[in-house]
C-alpha cells in the first residue's frame, strides 16, 4: 500500500516537471518554483524540498540543475517533457490525468 507522503511526493515531482515545461527557455530558479508551487497547486513545502526533489529528477535524467547565486536553476530534459506530457512514465513520478 502506498503512504500518503510518497502520493503527495510523486505528485509533487509531476508538478515540478510541469511547470518547467511550461517555462521560458524550460528553465527556472529554485526560488522560483518553489514559490509557483505554493501560488498554483498548494504545496507549502521548505525550499530544500523543492531542491531534493530536484536533485531525484536530475537523478533520473528528467531535469539537469546546476549552481546558482543562491539557488539552484533546474532545465527540463527532453525525457522530462515527454513524462510532464504523459508520453513516457517513470517509477516514483505520477502521470499526468488526460486533459480534456
């Protein structure tokens, strides 16, 4: 059975994936994401939230994150786009729910 936190984790991961598909030149800061993240879907979590959950998708080649002054700046990869549009899955990483 599935905890509540790794459903609100997977979730959240999706979320992230989105919104940088969604951004210019497909990147953004941290700082930035974490506060769409609040402002559009509710997640109130700490910023190293955000960033840990960064770091798992670089792990799994969805994003690339670099160093910035003061935050970290996260690119979407191709494969992180096809997961972020339902066309390909990954194991901890929700699909997105058909739009219609």
């Amino acid at each position: 059975m599935t905890s509540y936190a790794d459903l609100v984790t997977t979730d959240m991961r999706l979320v992230l994936l989105r919104l940088l598909s969604q951004a210019p030149s497909y990147t953004f800061n941290s700082s930035i994401l974490h506060k769409l993240m609040g402002e559009q879907t509710g997640y109130k979590i700490p910023r190293d939230k955000a960033v840990t959950e960064l770091c798992w998708l670089q792990e799994q080649g969805l994003v690339t994150v670099k160093d910035g002054i003061g935050c970290i700046i996260a690119t979407i990869t191709q494969r992180g786009l096809d997961v972020a549009d339902g066309s390909a899955t990954v194991p901890g990483v929700n699909r997105p729910s058909p739009r219609g």
